[in-house]
C-alpha cells in the first residue's frame, strides 16, 4: 500500500528531476510567486536595506507544476499566513 508520504516523494522527487506530469498544471502558480515577491523580497537580488528581512532559504521557483517555496523557520508563521492570504 502507498502511504501518503510515498506519494509526496514520488511527487517531489518527479518535479526535482523535471516531470511535471505528477501534478496537474496551474498557470497561477507564477502569478502567486510575484505576489509574494512583493512582501517578501527575492533573496537573489536584495537590497541592502532587505538582507535582514528575507525570508527565504531557498530562492522560489514556479511554474505551471510547481510553486517552490522554501522559508527559514522563525518566518514560517508568518509566511504561511501571507500564502493563505493570496492563495
């Protein structure tokens, strides 16, 4: 029997290799990532008056399959509730 954490690392380990066809597109995904870089900054290119606000661990990544969104975990709260938000 699959159990759903089988099923979330076929799913995660499927779009890490580039087969985005274990999920079902959604073109809103970059749209909600651009949402998102408007309170939090992208960490690739921060200004230096955001450095000590960023939240991110990991730079985002969206596209129709996927929305990457990797936080450091005393932001995640917060970060959660901004997502939901706009979700």
């Amino acid at each position: 029997m699959i159990t759903l954490v089988d099923r979330a690392l076929f799913v995660c380990e499927s779009l890490a290799d580039g087969d985005g066809t274990v999920v079902q597109p959604d073109p809103r995904n970059p749209e909600l990532l651009d949402d998102l870089l408007v309170g939090f900054p992208d960490p690739d290119d921060p200004d230096d008056d955001e450095i000590d606000d960023l939240v991110w661990s990991v730079s985002p990544d969206a596209n129709e399959h996927r929305l990457i969104l990797c936080v450091g975990w005393s932001r995640a709260h917060d970060f959660s509730r901004a997502v939901f938000a706009l979700a």
